[in-house]
C-alpha cells in the first residue's frame, strides 16, 4: 500500500540512486573529452595549432625557455640549416 510514510521507509533512495548514475553517464560522455557537445570549443585542436611551427621556431622556444643551452642550440642550428 501506498502511504505518505513509504518516503520514510526507504523509498528516498530509488530516485537519489538514479540522479547519482544520470551525473555519472554525463561525466562519462562530456567530463573526458571523447564526445564534446556543439556548443563548446574544440581546444585541443587550437593547442595543437599554436605547438605547430617550423624547426627554427620550435628551436627558438625552447632555447628562450632555457630547456637547451647555447651549445645544444648552435649544434641543433646547423644540423637544421
């Protein structure tokens, strides 16, 4: 039978389970990156156009950066040229 005290004895649950495993399929499609909805951005694709560049332009990064020294950048210049 069907009271107004059945919320009480547990039926509460059912309906907080479902909400629970609904967050859980929109994580899964949208909070990874695998599926991006229309009205987003793709970002990964604008990072990947600002790594793109030439040889000398990448050298020149990371020789600024201080991830190659002045030696490693005179020899990689010349192999490059």
């Amino acid at each position: 039978m069907w009271t107004e005290h059945s919320w009480m004895g547990g039926m509460w649950i059912f309906p907080f389970i479902l909400l629970i495993i609904a967050l859980f399929v929109v994580l899964a499609v949208f909070g990874r990156g695998g599926f991006t909805p229309p009205w987003s951005h793709d970002k990964r694709n604008h990072h990947d156009k600002e790594q793109n560049g030439t040889a000398i332009e990448i050298l020149k990064k990371r020789y600024a950066s201080g991830e190659i020294s002045k030696d490693e950048f005179d020899k990689i210049k010349r192999d490059i040229s």
